[in-house]
C-alpha cells in the first residue's frame, strides 16, 4: 500500500509538472492564483484581485468581468474554488517557484520599505521578497539565485511586506513558524519546549490554512453586507430623488393654491367694493332726487304762506271766503317725502368682519394639520430602539392636568398620580364628567417614551388629540376617532380606536411602556418586568394634530389602593 501512494504521489508531481502554471495565473496580478474564486462567467482571479476591481465600480452599480467584460448586478458572492485552490496548490510544490511577473523594478528602499539585506550602497535597494529558509531579505537582482540555484529553489519565498525581525522570536531569535492556541501567540520551536510546552500548538502554516477559511467566511459576510448596504444605498438615493421631486410638486401646487385663494379673496375684496360705490352711487342719486323734490314742495309752501298772509287784511268777507276756497283747491296733495332714519354701511363692515371670524376659526382648526404633516416626512428616521436603556433617552417629564381630570380622581405627588376620591373637584369647562380618566398637560409631536404604574380593575393608558369630547357618551378613551387606549386587566389586554376592539397577547403587567414616534406615525405599548421590555401592540397611522398622554381607571367605591401614575424615571 505504501509503494502505490508513493507511486500515486510521483504521478501526481508528475502530471502537476507537465501543468502550464501560465494557465493557473490571475489575470490582473498576472502571479499563481492566491485564494483562487470563479465569477458567473467562468473566469477565474484572485480574491483580493477582483474585489479591488469591482470596489471600484461600486458607484456604477454594475459589475464586470475585467476579461470578457460581461456584467453583473447585483455584485456577485464570491465563493472559494476548492479544486482550483487545490490544483495551484500542488503546482508550487512541484514546480519551480515562478518569478514575479513582470520583473519588479528595482528602486531605492524608503522609509517604510524593506531593504534588501545584500546591497552594500549606503542607500540599499527595495526588498521584494524575503526568504524564510535565509533569514534574508532580497531585491531583484540578489533574489536571482533563489530562481536558477537547485538548492536555493527549495526555500520558502514570501512577499517583503514586513521587516524579517518582527517574525523573529526576541528571546531565541528564531523564526516564529509555531502558533501557541493557548496563548494565541506566534512562538519558535524552542518556546514549545520552554515556557510554552504543555500548550495546544499548531504550525503556523495550518492556522494561515484555518486563518483563510475563516477569512473566506467573513469575507463572505463582508460582501453579503456590503450589498446589503449598496442596496440601501440604492434605496436611500431613490428616496432622495423622490423626496426632491415631491418638494418640487408640493411647492408648486402649494403656491398654485394660495395663489388661487389670494385671487379668490382679492375678486371678492374687488366686488364688495363695487357694491359699495354701486350703492353708494344709487343712494346719492335718489337722495338728491329727494331734495330737488323737497326743495321744490318747500318753495310752493312759501308762496302759499305768502298768499295767505295777504288774506289777513283783506275786509270783505264773501271776497275771502272765495279766495281760501281758490287756495285750498290750488294747492293739491303732495306726498311725505321727509327721509326714513340715517343708514349706513356699518352693516357691511359687521358682516366682513364676521367673515374674518369665520375664516380665522377656519384657519386655526386646520392649520396645525399642515405642519404636522409636513414635519410627519422624515427623510432620514432614526433607528427604533431596541432596550429599554436606549427608550429612556426619549423619556419625556409629563404631568396630569389638574383641570381635566374627572371630578372624582385626585391627583397627587406632583400631579404625576391619581386616586380615587369622594369629595369633587370644582367645575371645569375641560374636565372629563363621564369616565374617570384625565389627560396629561404636555402635547407630543416628537419621540417620547413614558411608564405608567397602576393598580385598579382596569387602566386606560392613552393619547388623546386635546380637541377630545369631555362629556358625552363617546369621551371614554378609545370610544372616538381622537384617541387611542390600551384597556390592561387582570385577565390581558384589549386595545381600542375609534370604538374597535382588538384582543391583544400577554401576561398582565401592572407596570406598562408606551413609546410614540409621531412622525413615523406609531404608537407601541410593552410589558414591563425588570429591565425586560415585550411588546404588546403597536399602532400605524397618521397623526394630524398633537397628542396628550392620557389615564384612566376603573374601580369600585369600595375597592382599597387603587391608583393610577406616571413613572418618574
């Protein structure tokens, strides 16, 4: 048996011999393939080779073959050819170690580089490969031998990345050709017999082998995340684009529509002022109609006056009976023209100015909607937190309003807590009259995290726009389109919007968080026990107008210590 595997070994050395090693050489590096990979097309390159070539196009999106130039997109996963790998494997140890190709120019050493330890001039020259059999450091022209020389053929050549000092042992200066996996440390052969004999240790050229293949797999990690990222990337500048051209419609139509409601103001601006002459004008002219009748009805009672005065000294009595007749018969019936009581056109103002009301109130209740959703499109959203440390940074202070509560809970300890109690709060035009619950002073339109602790037959842990009903029937958090509650019992939990219920999984807590970020538009409620958070439900929507955290509470007259509070954390 042992004589066919050493005749199967020299036909192989055989065989590798008769292999063209110009067959088995990268392209790029033109060198024996290291860490050979083979692309989609069926061209083989060095790993690293062809990473740098397509690092490079990463800004193109696609990627080629630097050959055939055939592209790929997505980036494609490069995966180890172990047969390859293999195959250039045995031609380097049966073959002649190749010359770098092309020939390495030789260059004076810098600071940075390795000398050659051969060269005598005072500036020696760059070093290209070192010899781990010498000991020695080599440029091109003293590294000849190692190519021509039959014994010199057998030693091991490595690029001269780094001085051949630093891979010496300092305390036997020996080469380090031994890995220690107990002290995971590079160590010379005699360390393995001194202060390192009992360890667990390797030749160093197997943890290079055991080194490479765990290289592979994060390399293979590396790459699966840089195309994740390269997607997002692509992602990322969609959004951009998309978010620049909606801008741009967004401020054409915008303007386009204030335009129009200017216009529109402007046109009615126009024809309340044309009313106003028009009827102006229209009052003016009857009125000046009026006195030329008026002034004429005057002169005609004068001489009336005129003519009676003269009756006066008249003696004969036949004769004045007969002229009065003559008067009064003369001087007809002339209507009443005296003008009605002064109008003005305060009326017109009054009803103008009843528009602006209008329009104001208008205004008011529909403005917030605009910049809240404008500020709801977020370019760039923050990551969602994952523990609870990282949700106690958007903890926000929140304190109960003491005007809306309903009359009977009481709020305590810097009105963060609430009890129940029998004697009332005073009236209040905002206070809640027909559920125990009550609203928080502060309105939300950020991130913000709070805990709420309870004890009582049900807790109502809400948010609430503050245009809430505080009196009907549908106030109860979660009975109305204006608020949203997650009812926690002993029995599990239910949550409410809009008067839909949804049953909701999970133990009973007795302590609960709430996490909002308003312009993601989500509401998210978790179990607490400990540093431990799981989360319960979690709302997507659209909010329009700020939110005010809100509690509220079931219970009994005769149930004992309940309460109701937001955490001070």
């Amino acid at each position: 048996m042992a004589g066919k595997q050493r005749q199967q070994h020299h036909l192989e050395e055989q065989h590798g011999v008769e292999l063209d090693q110009g067959e088995f050489c990268c392209s790029i590096c033109l060198d024996l393939l290291k860490q050979p990979v083979t692309i989609p097309c069926g061209h083989n390159y060095c790993k690293r080779c062809i990473e740098g070539c397509w690092d490079r196009e990463v800004g193109k999106g696609v990627f080629s073959c630097p050959q055939c130039r055939e592209t790929f997109s997505p980036r494609p996963v490069l995966r180890r050819n172990n047969m390859l790998a293999e195959v250039v494997e045995k031609l380097k140890k049966s073959s002649p170690q190749p010359r770098p190709f092309p020939p390495t120019a030789v260059t004076c050493s810098g600071p940075s580089d390795v000398s050659c330890d051969f060269c005598c001039s005072a500036r020696p020259n760059k070093a290209v490969m070192s010899c781990l059999t010498c000991l020695a450091s080599y440029c091109p022209s003293h590294l000849e031998p190692h190519y021509s020389v039959p014994v010199l053929k057998k030693h091991l050549l490595v690029s001269a990345t780094t001085p051949l000092q630093e891979k010496m042992c300092k305390k036997h200066n020996r080469l380090m050709e031994v890995y220690c996996q107990t002290d995971k440390q590079l160590v010379c052969s005699l360390c393995t017999v001194d202060e390192h004999k009992d360890h667990k240790t390797i030749p160093v050229s197997k943890q290079k082998a055991e080194l490479e293949d765990h290289l592979d797999f994060s390399q293979k990690k590396v790459q699966t995340r840089v195309q994740q990222k390269e997607k997002e990337l692509r992602v990322l500048s969609k959004a951009k684009r998309n978010v620049k051209s909606s801008a741009k419609t967004a401020l054409k139509d915008t303007d386009r529509i204030f335009a129009e409601l200017i216009s529109s103001m402007q046109r009615r601006h126009a024809e309340v002022t044309q009313l106003i002459g028009d009827q102006e004008q229209s009052a003016v002219t009857q009125a000046e109609e009026l006195e030329l009748q008026l002034e004429e009805e005057i002169a005609q009672l004068r001489r009336r006056e005129t003519d009676l005065q003269q009756l006066e000294h008249v003696d004969d009595p036949i004769h004045l009976v007969q002229i009065f007749q003559a008067l009064s018969t003369c001087s007809g019936h002339t209507p009443d023209l005296s003008p009605g009581p002064l109008r003005s056109f305060r009326d017109v103002t009054d009803c103008v100015s009843e528009l602006r009301v209008q329009l104001e109130a208008v205004l008011r209740d529909t403005w917030p909607r605009i910049p809240a959703t404008v500020s709801y499109i977020d370019f760039l959203p923050l990551p969602t937190p994952k523990t609870r440390q990282e949700f106690l940074n958007y903890c926000c202070p929140l304190t109960l309003d003491v005007t809306s509560n309903y009359p009977y809970l009481h709020l305590i300890d810097k009105n963060r807590r609430l009890r129940p109690s029998p004697s009332p709060y005073a009236a209040e035009p905002g206070r809640f009259t027909k559920f125990p619950q009550v609203l928080c002073r502060e309105g939300l339109s950020e991130r913000c995290y709070w805990e709420v602790e309870w004890y009582a037959r049900t807790l109502s842990a809400a948010v609430a726009y503050k245009e809430i009903n505080r009196t009907s029937d549908e106030s109860q958090f979660g009975s109305n389109d204006k608020s949203w509650s997650l009812e926690c019992t002993a029995k599990g939990y239910l949550f409410r919007h809009n008067n839909v219920e949804r049953m909701v999984s999970g133990t009973c807590s007795y302590k609960v968080g709430v996490y909002l970020d308003y312009k993601a538009g989500t509401l998210s409620y978790y179990q607490l026990s400990d540093d431990s958070m799981v989360l319960l439900h979690k709302v997507q929507t659209t909010f329009t107008q700020p939110l005010y955290p809100g509690l509220g509470i079931n219970y009994e007259w005769y149930d004992v210590g309940v309460f109701a509070q937001i955490v001070k954390v």
